[in-house]
C-alpha cells in the first residue's frame, strides 16, 4: 500500500505472520509489517510486528470509510502504539491524511521522542490504487482460526 503527498511517501507491506504457528489466537494474527518512508529527502524502512489481521481488516474498512466520505472516525488507532491514521480531509477528490508513526514505526531519522506525523495527500485514484493493493496483501494473510 502506497501514498503520497508533496513531502514524501509512505508504504506498508505485510511480510509474514509473525509465528508460523502458535496454539493462541492473538499470536497466530500477527503480522510483521514493512514500512517505507520518504520524507524530506530522508528515507527508512522499518519491519516490526505491529498490526494483527483483524487491524489489517479495520484499516481496510476505514480506507473505504474515508474514500467513499462515510467517514468512520477521523481517527484509526491499533493495538501497538507505533502506527496510527488520521484524517483531517475536506470534502473533494483530494484527501489529506496524517500517519502517526511512534516507538518501532518511527523513522530513524526522526531523533525526537514525539511520534512523527507524515501528512499524505492521494487523490481518489490514489486512494483507490492503494485500498485494492492492501486487499490484495491481506488476502495472501487472512485472519487464522
């Protein structure tokens, strides 16, 4: 999943699910995640474990939310800390969003201790592109039983 905006760009890949078998349901969802940032002429990519299956599902469903302007909540927080999504979008075919990225997500060319928020700007085809890129990632890691 791919956004953009005029300062940088963020991505996230799932890679794995972090326990290749675990007797416990809460350990067998979650995902180690890859995340590319570019931002100001700075770049990083960071792999942690740091969303479950069922927030893979969540941010799918805010996507949507937002891209069809149901909006669901302005904000969309997970579990871990580390990664969080804001929408601070007017009406239009363009959309502002801010990524929170704090403690393993924080890129490591952010030296503060606050979390850094880059602000992504896609428009409706972007936004589209993206969604459909997650779905198609997610597929390939369901929820497990």
């Amino acid at each position: 999943m791919k956004l953009t905006g005029p300062e940088g760009v963020f991505e996230l890949n799932i890679l794995d699910y972090e326990y290749s078998d675990s007797p416990f349901f809460l350990d067998r969802n979650w995902l180690i995640v890859s995340l590319r940032t570019r931002y100001n002429g700075h770049e990083c990519v960071r792999t942690a474990p740091l969303l479950s299956t069922w927030e893979i599902e969540l941010l799918l469903k805010w996507m949507r939310s937002v891209a069809n302007e149901r909006e669901l909540s302005p904000k969309l927080t997970f579990i871990e800390p580390g990664l969080g999504f804001n929408n601070v979008s007017h009406k239009g075919n363009q959309y502002t969003l801010r990524i929170k990225m704090s403690n393993e997500a924080q890129p490591n060319w952010h030296a503060d201790s606050k979390p850094f928020w880059m602000p992504v700007t896609p428009d409706r085809a972007e936004l589209q592109h993206a969604i459909g890129d997650l779905e198609s990632q997610f597929r390939h890691f369901p929820v497990r039983d």
